[in-house]
C-alpha cells in the first residue's frame, strides 16, 4: 500500500506542478498499471456527446480513439458516475466488442473509474487485464483507481478553469485597447481651454457607442458633431469607429452639415451592421457671427440656453443614419440655422437624460437644466458646466446605465470679443517666402469660406498678399486680385444661385505660375454657356468672365475631385 | 465703402469711396438710380475708390443708360488709377464722358 500511496503523491505532485496533464497521465496510468499489474489503461475525457482517449498505456497506443458517450462499461461508468469492476468482460451486456475486433485484442477484465468534480462529469479511467495473481481486480486496486480519478479530475478541471481565465484576462487586455484608441477618437476634455465648443464623453462599459467630435476650419469656423450608436457593446464600438472616422474625413471636405450626414449615411448604409443605427447631429459654427448650422439625424432634440436664460429644444429633422436612402428618399438633412447671440446649444445622448443620480432617480431633463444653470450663475465656463452634468451621474457610486455625452457650443466669449470689435477673423498666414533660398513650391494660401459676397474682401486680401509675395507689380495684383474676386462672384451669384455652401481657395505657385483653385460644392455648372460678353454692346452685368480671362494667361474648368461642384484653375506666369 | 451725395451746380455729385464689391455695389447702384429717377444730373466722384469689380462697374452701366434715356447728364469724374485701370480693362473708358475735375464734370452736366 505505500508503493499506491506514494504514487498518489507523485501524481498530485506532478499535476501541481505542470500543464500538461497528458504528459503526467501517461506516466501515471504506466506506474499504475505496473503496481495492479495491469495490462494497460486509458484515460478518457468527455468531450460533447463522445469520450476521447488523451492518454494510454500498454501493449496498443489508443489515444484519439472515440467512443460514443453511453456506450461500452466505461460509458456506463461515466453517464452513472459509479466505478465499474467487471472481472469477465466478454459476458458483460455492455461491453463494446468494435475495440477488440478493431485492434485484434481480448479484453478480458475493466476496472474503471469516473472523474468528476461536484456535479461535472469530466471523464474516466479504465484499466484491463490484470495479469498478476489471480488474474482479477479487487477491492484495493478500485480503491487506487478512484484516488488517482479524483486526483486527475481536479487537474483537469483546474486547467480548464485557468485556461478560461487566461482566455477571458486576453480579452479584458483586447477591450481595454479597444477603449484606449476609442478614447484617441474624441478630442481632449480640458477644463482649462478657453474654447467656445467642447464635450464630454463617459463610457457605460469599457467601450462606449457614443462620441463627440469638434475640429477647427481654415475660416475659424468650427464643425462638431455628437453622435449616439445603438447598443454599447463592442458592435456599436466599431459603428461608433467608423461613423467618427467618416465625419473627420468629409467633414474637412462637405461643410454642408445636412449634405454631410447624407454622406455618412450612405457610406454606413453601405456596409452596416444589421439593425444598428446611428441618432447623430452635425454643424457648423462661426465664433466670428455665432452664427450655427445644425442638420440632425433622429437624435434626441438639442438644447439652446438663451441669454434670457430659457431653453428650447430643435427636434429632429431626419431618420438616424443607417437607415437606407431608398426608404428616405435620400435627400439631404433638413438644416437649422441659429443665431446663439451670446447664449449655448447642448447637444447630449439620453444617457445624459435617462442616467441616475440616486437609485432609481433620472436626472431628468429638468435635472440637466438645473445644473447647466447653477453652474452658469457660478460662473463655470462651458466645459466645466457639462463635466458637472457626467460628474452627478457618477456621484451615485453605481454604474452608468448608459454611456453619457454631452457637447456644448456656447458663445459667450465670443460675443464678448465681437463686440469689443475683436473680430475673430481668421488670419491668413503666408509662407514666409523671403526667408528661404528657394521659392517655395505648393499651396501659398488655402481656405474655405461660405459663398458669400462678404467673404470676398478676405479672398482679396489672400490674393493681394499672394501675388505680393510672387513678385508681381501693383497693377498685377491689382488685376490678379479682381479676376479672383470676380470668379469666386460666378461661384456665390450662379453655382450657388439662391442656395448657400462653401468655397474652397487655394493659392498656389506652381512651376513658374501662379495658380488659383476655386472649388465650391455646387451643382455642376454647364461651362460652354459660359462666355465672355462682347464689349461693344454696353450693358451693366456679363464683365466679369471677360475680366477673368483678360488678366489671366489660363482659365480652365476642371473636373472636381470627387465628382461634385465645380473646379476652377485660373493662371498667371510670374515674369522673372 | 461710403457714399456721400451733394448738390452742386444744378447737379448731384455722388463721391463714392472704398471697396466697391459684390456686397456694397447695390448700394451703389440704387442710390444712382434714386437721383436720376428725381431727375438730376450726375456726376459720380470715384476719387476715393480703392477697389471696384464687375458689380460696381455694372452699376455705373446701369445708371449712365437710365439717365440718358431720361436726357439727363451722366458722367465720371477724377478716376483714380484703379477703377480707371478696370474700366479699361472693360473697354468702357470709351463709352463713359471722363472728367479730371469736377469743376469740368458739372459744367459738362448741369
């Protein structure tokens, strides 16, 4: 019996100490069948609905056999979890003859032990053919079988366990990633940045479906959006992904918040998920008017605080994003201009609403109202106010319900600045081309402006600085300075006609040249209609294509990048 | 870009000075429009104009034939450099009577 005991304790050693239990096994099914004086034996694990041999010793190498689950003594032994000692194998009613026909064996005698751990059946040990003394199993070596079975079952339970763990502690490590980029997503949340629109953004989970996203024009318009995906889980992560990736991108190239959002929706449509949707808002706000676009995609309506301290809500001009052209008619977002005046707009997700700030209490749009006042008549600025808003959902010490983002534009300052007549008008940076040896080569000036007869005095003094800089002489510039204005003119008078968008202008130098790129996000204009008028008949209207065309050496209408609105390449050589 | 008017000689003088653009012609062009629609003569002073375009110039177009269709005296006086250099450029030096002073513009008109 110390030979069984000490065995034992090798084995409970050898599986403490290793992964591999297969290893182990081998070697303990070998010992224990030289201490019975077995023939061989088998450990067999429950895999689904069969029994698979992971570990074998003897004169045939079984491992990998299957065996249907209640079939043979050892199925037996496994669906009643009750150790089987069968001393005549052959008149046994259960017993699985396929082995021995299959391998050219007589089993003659199975002792058998199952492995479980509480309630879970894990496999069993089988050994065959005693060949020592009288030939049969007894009582003591059952006794071993089972202790060894107990000692086996535990391992492999415990390594089933570890490896789950060690799985489930892979994907925490992935999520946690997941959250990290989803963070590089959002812009900064700084209480101390004096900037008119900011936001926040507290995740439910590790990942959130909600995000903001705000970033500055070339005029010093800003365009921002806040956007609520479907679900919070790692789907609505990747939407969320996509969807902030999309706004980032056409949004420095579509300034149009109603046509933009038609855009996304398309490109989500594309490829989305079944069933998830995005409730998004998006617009455009000039600090330098506080004048503000907003196109708004079935989400929640947003809030303007005036300076008469009231709210009102803006509902909703479209379906969320994700739902198919085809059954919207597809046409752009309906657009809402406002003019804040001093006042705010919050935008925010129903997490914001709908959160808790005591056990079974929402905020509550009136709670949102309350906060955003108290912390304005103490003189919070914008992004303090809105963290004060996160910060009470959280204050209860139990989870969010729902991911909780909020984004503000208020434009306080900036009407303070506008009326001290501290126009926030965006400067125009030329590359400082005296400073360097080589004539730079590239863009000398890029913007885009709203078509509109107001933006063109900037468009001039761009053009005047530039042609400045080129070397061209006063009445050059002169002339360079009014074919541009006059172009951009086409563009606010007949591309745009009686509707508003955007041009872009960029002021290049270019192998010898000056050139000009006009684009805006018209329709298309027909170009051969378009004609410089004959001099000799005097009517006001119709000059500015002759202009155009009399100053510059090249006029060409180009076919825009990605085929929407007009392209126009206007160009001067610089005469050395 | 401002406008001031005055009458002088039996004619409006209208001193035009600034930006003449897209934004600021109309206002041009319907004060022009005003004075001869009560019938006076015109002299239009662009002494002060630092910037014109097609718009501004259309506006002048627009004002010299309404006034000659009514019989009424139109003309430009002391052009500076840039708006003369676009009225060439639009060929329209030849088309409208060019004063250097005014002196000579509202004994032309008046």
């Amino acid at each position: 019996m110390s030979d069984q005991l000490e065995l034992l304790v090798e084995m409970g050693r050898h599986f403490a100490a290793t992964q591999d239990i297969e290893a182990t096994m081998s070697r303990a099914l070998e010992r224990i069948s030289e201490l019975m004086g077995a023939q061989g034996g088998a450990l067999f694990v429950l895999e689904g609905d069969h029994l698979v041999c992971h570990a074998s010793h003897g004169p045939i190498d079984v491992v990998g056999l299957t065996i249907e689950k209640g079939k043979g003594i050892i199925g037996r032994s496994v669906s009643n979890n009750v150790s089987e000692m069968v001393w005549d194998a052959q008149s046994d009613p259960s017993f699985y003859s396929e082995f021995d026909k299959q391998f050219d064996f007589t089993t003659r005698s199975i002792l058998c032990a199952p492995m479980s751990v509480k309630d879970e059946r894990i496999g069993a040990i089988e050994m065959v053919n005693k060949s020592t003394g009288d030939g049969l199993f007894n009582q003591d070596d059952l006794t071993l079988l089972e202790a060894l079975a107990a000692s086996a079952a535990l391992a492999i339970s415990n390594a089933r366990m570890a490896g789950e763990l060690a799985e489930r502690e892979v994907m925490r490590r992935e999520l946690q990633l997941a959250a990290e980029i989803q963070r590089g997503l959002l812009p900064s949340e700084d209480i101390e940045a004096d900037t008119p629109v900011c936001g926040v953004n507290r995740p439910a989970r590790i990942v959130s479906g909600d995000f903001f996203d705000h970033f500055a024009l070339y005029d010093g318009r800003i365009a921002f959006t806040l956007a609520d995906v479907s679900g919070k889980g790692m789907n609505a992560a990747l939407l969320m992904a996509k969807t902030a990736s999309l706004f980032r991108c056409l949004g420095k190239e579509d300034l149009r918040p109603g046509r933009l959002l038609q855009r996304i929706n398309a490109e989500v449509c594309e490829t989305a998920m079944r069933g998830m949707f995005v409730t998004m808002v998006a617009g455009v706000y000039d600090p330098a008017t506080g004048r503000l676009v907003l196109a708004n995609a079935g989400h929640e309506p947003p809030l303007v605080h005036g300076t008469d301290g009231r709210f009102t809500a803006l509902s909703a001009g479209a379906p969320p994003v994700g739902i198919p052209p085809e059954l919207t008619g597809g046409g752009p977002v309906p657009e809402e201009v406002l003019h804040l005046g001093g006042g705010a707009l919050y935008i925010f997700t129903d997490g914001a609403t709908e959160g808790y700030v005591a056990p079974g209490k929402e905020l509550g749009a009136d709670g949102f109202q309350e906060i955003i006042r108290t912390g304005q008549s103490g003189g919070l600025g914008p992004q303090a106010r809105i963290a004060g808003v996160a910060d009470a959902l959280c204050a209860s010490g139990e989870a969010l319900r729902d991911d909780v983002t909020i984004l503000v534009i208020d434009d306080t300052e900036p009407l303070k600045r506008r009326l001290v007549g501290d126009q926030m008008a965006p400067s125009i940076e030329l590359q400082d081309m005296a400073a360097q040896d080589q004539p730079i080569e590239g863009s000398l000036c890029a913007m885009t402006l709203p078509a509109r007869a107001e933006s063109l005095c900037m468009v001039r003094r761009a053009v005047g600085q530039a042609s400045e800089t080129c070397g061209f002489n006063k009445e050059q510039c002169q002339d360079l300075v009014l074919a541009v204005d006059e172009a951009c003119q086409n563009v606010i008078r007949h591309a745009y006609a009686d509707s508003e968008g955007d041009m872009d202008i960029d002021i290049r130098r270019e192998n010898g040249s000056l050139v000009i790129l006009i684009r805006d996000f018209a329709p298309q204009v027909d170009v051969q209609a378009i004609q410089p008028r004959d001099l000799d008949d005097v009517r006001p209207g119709g000059l500015g294509v002759h202009f155009i065309r009399e100053v510059m050496d090249d006029v060409e209408h180009l076919p825009p990048p990605d085929g929407q609105g007009n392209l126009l390449r206007l160009k001067k050589a610089l005469k050395v | 870009m401002d406008i001031a008017l005055q009458d002088q000689g039996g004619a409006v003088v209208v001193a035009v000075s600034g930006e003449v653009d897209l934004s600021t012609s109309p206002k041009v062009r319907d004060t022009l429009l005003d004075c001869i629609a009560r019938g006076s003569a015109v002299v239009v002073d662009l002494s002060g104009v630092a910037y014109i375009d097609s718009s501004g110039v259309a506006s002048l177009v627009e004002a010299y034939q309404a006034a000659k269709s009514k019989g009424l005296g139109f003309c430009l006086a002391q052009v500076s450099e840039t708006p003369m250099r676009v009225l060439k450029l639009a060929r329209l030096d030849q088309v409208f009577i060019i004063h250097d002073t005014l002196d000579e513009a509202i004994a032309a008109v008046a």
